[in-house]
C-alpha cells in the first residue's frame, strides 16, 4: 500500500452516477494532495482503470449494472498486479453491505451522506495503509461477530469464510495464509486464558486494545507517546503472532478473548 507523502495521493471514483462523481471530484481535489486519476462508472470499467491507472485508493459505490461493487472488490483484490485500498461507498445503512465489503477485501466503508471532511480523512487514512475503523463501524462488527459462543471453541479465531465480517483478504504478502487461525483450541479456561494473548508483549496487548477502540496509528501512538511507525510495527508483530490477517480479525479476537473491554466500542 502507498503510503502518502510528497506524492499526491491517486484516487479512482466508481460510481454509475455521473453527477455523484462530479461531488465528489469536486471535494477530493479541493483538498492539497488529494488527485482525482480516473472515474469509472461500473464494476468492469473499474478493473481496467485500476490496472491502468494504478490508483492508491478506490472510491467505489456497491450498486452499479454490469458488475457491483462488491464483486469489483474481490477481483481488483484478488490480482496480485495492483495493490490500492478500496472504501466502499453507499446510501444504504445496510449491514449486510458492510459485513460483504469487509468479506470482499475492501479497506474501508462509507455512508454518501457523510461530511466532506469524513470523506477526505477516509481517503488519506486508507491510503496509509490503515483500514478505516470507525468506533461505530467497529461496534456493528463487534456486536455481530464477537459474542462468545458456547459451542466454539473460545481459542479459534472465527471462520471468516462463513462469517463475512472479518473475511478480509489482505494486500500484504506477509500475511496471505488464509484461513490461518490465531492458537490451537485448548479445552478448559486455563488453556484460553494461556492462548489468548501467547507471544505478544504488554506494548502489542496496549496497542491491540486500542485498535478494538478503533483507534488509527496516528491516534495509538498519541496515546501511547510513540512514533507512529512503531506502531506499524507492533500492529503488524500482533497482526503476525495471532495468525489473523487484517485490523477486523485482530478485533474481533480481542473481544472474543477478553483482551478488550466490553465497552471499548462504545
């Protein structure tokens, strides 16, 4: 993933909607640093733009004829070629849009009515590499995905194949072992209590329950009074040690292993 600087940061919009792509044209390139390279108006155009352009992020709506945005995420995604960050974009407050976007790899998700300044601070978050974890958008995944169920064994990292929430297939080589799970079940709650957090460090245990807050880098390492590269680097230690693939998952195991606090979303 790009990370911004000097360069502007490239930005593709996709929406079937001319007039939507105009707006948001309109407040992205009034932003310094910010350049609009392309616009697309269907899932299939937004492929060959992608692959052309080479965007650092795409703007992308979820309904659109031909090919939906949903189904674009997971191929622009799936090719090795290209490597931008996706934020869906929609009007529908729809769970089922949010849960499929993260499934479908997509970075970061959006509601179009949404304030310019949120759209903007989405743009360039998602360009530097962090996935957009908002407190409310943390929350919905949280209250669906991270109960802890009786049934499952309480050191398995949830099967994002069938719960779509925290399916996110990550960009990064380092951490392409799908379906990889976070420790071994072990019967019993010593055993969870053993597992849970096995191999991290107090630093990575601090950063992890802040990104259950939905804090970014930049806001973790204002807490914890470190460089924000430093963290990168123990997001991506724990991301590592847990076996999980993306921010969600990382989330996700926190709450499901009691590393976080009920209320952190809140």
């Amino acid at each position: 993933m790009p990370v911004a600087g000097t360069a502007p940061i490239r930005v593709l919009l996709v929406d079937d909607q001319e007039l939507v792509r105009a707006g948001i044209r309109v407040i992205l390139e009034s932003e310094e640093g910010l350049q609009v390279v392309g616009e697309a108006g269907d899932g299939l155009q937004a492929l060959a733009r992608v692959s052309e352009l080479r965007p650092d992020v795409v703007c992308m709506d979820v309904q659109m004829p031909r090919m939906d945005g949903l189904e674009a995420a997971r191929a622009i995604v799936a090719d090795p070629d290209t490597n931008p960050g996706i934020l869906m974009l929609t009007t529908f407050d729809r769970e089922d849009y949010l849960f499929t976007a993260l499934q479908a790899g997509a970075s970061g998700f959006l509601l179009k009515n949404s304030s310019p300044e949120q759209l903007v601070e989405a743009v360039k978050v998602i360009a530097r590499g962090d996935a957009l974890l908002s407190p409310h958008v943390t929350r919905r995944v949280i209250e669906r995905f991270a109960v802890r169920d009786p049934e499952r064994s309480p050191d398995a990292v949830p099967d994002t194949r069938t719960e779509a929430a925290t399916d996110v297939p990550h960009r990064s080589s380092s951490n392409a072992s799908a379906g990889s799970s976070g420790a071994s079940a072990q019967p019993g709650a010593a055993g969870t209590a053993r597992t849970a957090s096995a191999g991290l460090t107090e630093r990575e245990l601090e950063v992890l329950r802040l990104l259950a807050e939905g804090l970014a880098n930049a806001e973790i390492a204002a807490r914890l009074y470190l460089g924000e590269a430093t963290v990168k680097t123990h997001v991506s230690n724990l991301l590592q040690k847990l076996g999980v693939r993306d921010r969600v998952q990382a989330v996700v195991y926190a709450y499901r292993h009691g590393l976080a606090a009920p209320d952190a979303s809140a």
